[in-house]
C-alpha cells in the first residue's frame, strides 16, 4: 500500500492564499472587517482565519486552482494512493474545497485554537501518521519542519533558496514548476478587460471641460485605485450589503 500524499493549499494546489482571498472577500462585503480583522488578529492567527473564514462570502469553485497539481494527486490517488488536503487555512476552506474537488481521502485545516502551519502542522501529521509514513507537498520555508518528517519532499514553485534548503535535508525529493515566467500570464491575471468600464471616471471632468492639473490628477488617482480594485476583487466577492 502506497503511503500518504499530504498537500498543503497556499501556493501548493491554489495559486494565491486563502488569508488574502478571504480578507478582501470580507471587506468588499463589509468595510468594517478591515478593522475587525486587526482586533482578531490581537487574539493570534488561527483566531484571525476563523473571523475571515465566517466573514468571506468566497465562490470555492473560481478560485486559482493549479490544474498541474490536481493532475498529480488524481494520478497518486487512482494507483492506490491516500491523498490528504492539511493547511493553514480555516478548517471550513479545507472541507469546501475537498468537497468541490473531490480528489482527496481527508481534508484538515486550522481551527479557533490550532495554526495548522510549520511546527504545528509537522506534529499533527505525526500524530497521524507516523514519522516517515507520509510524503508532502508544499512550497514554502515554513514546509521544512515537515519535511524533516516526511518519506519524501515534493516541491511546487519553489525558489532556489527552498530548493536546496529542502535537499539539504536529504531525502527522496522532486520540484514541481507549474508557474508560466511569459509575462502574458501576469497580464491575464490583472484582467485588464475590466478597466475599460473604469473610463466613466473621466467623463465629468470630459463633460465640465475642466482640464486643469489638479482635477486631471485626481480623475487620473480614481481611474488607477478603480482599476487596482477591478484586478483584486472578483465580481461575485460583491454583495448589496457592502454598498
């Protein structure tokens, strides 16, 4: 029996974090989560994800997804393998998105009282498994306490740095690069097609004949900041209680 593929989320099977996705989803409902987010942060980091986690109103099914990465666990998991979802995200993450996936046996993720994250996540999966019972897949430096565990280390992304950082550990390892360097791929991620409704914001000072320096300056701040929010929030993040 093959052991466990342990995936980590973050970086690892989705490209972005689920700490931002989920604060920006809270603030474009309710501005007042920018404030509430600093006092649950008081309280320590799992306390902060388990706000956002019941704040965020996040479409679990558009999120950035690494398809390469889920190719990889459905391969794994049609050999015989266990395939386990443990990450840092809110428990509540980690249950939707092993539901719309349906590509794990487990899924795990912190909770009110435990950051599921670096050492923390390295005794969980002990406790669980065993030491060396598991492999892991993961992309950060706060992997290497797992990986000191783990049968065998499989990287995503992974700098340089982390790379021989990771096979300094010594241990069976592969470095997954899934990522595009084609500077069309970062273009594409601003969504540039949604500025275009953005150009309204001149039309004021279009239709006043107001062509000064300082109200071209300021339409031209409010046409850059429209813009920026257009990028970073997706349509379905907005609600009629965030207005």
């Amino acid at each position: 029996m093959k052991i466990a593929l342990v995936i980590d989320l973050d970086g690892t099977l989705l490209k972005s974090d689920m700490l931002h996705e989920s604060f920006w989803s809270a603030v474009a409902r309710n501005w007042r989560s920018i404030f509430l987010t600093f006092v649950s942060l008081g309280r320590g980091k799992a306390a902060l994800k388990n706000y956002l986690s019941s704040e965020a109103d996040i479409d679990i099914t558009s999120l950035p997804y690494d398809e390469y990465i889920i190719d990889y666990i459905q391969k794994y998991r049609q050999q015989g393998g266990l395939t386990v979802l443990v990450t840092a995200s809110n428990q509540l993450f980690a249950e939707k998105i092993a539901e719309h996936l349906q590509i794990f046996d487990e899924a795990y993720g912190s909770n009110i009282a435990r950051n599921l994250q670096g050492s923390t996540k390295e005794t969980f999966l002990v406790d669980r498994f065993g030491v060396g019972a598991f492999c892991y897949m993961g992309d950060s430096v706060v992997d290497l306490p797992v990986w000191q565990v783990s049968s065998k280390i499989v990287t995503v992304n992974a700098h340089t740095s982390l790379r021989q950082k990771a096979e300094a550990l010594g241990k069976p390892i592969e470095h997954l690069e899934t990522t595009s360097k084609s500077v069309t791929a970062y273009i594409k991620a601003l969504r540039p097609h949604q500025w275009l409704k953005n150009l309204l914001i001149l039309l004021p000072m279009l239709l006043a004949h107001q062509f000064d320096m300082q109200t071209l300056l300021n339409s031209l701040i409010a046409l850059a900041s429209f813009c920026l929010v257009a990028s970073r929030v997706r349509p379905s993040e907005w609600h009629p209680d965030a207005h």
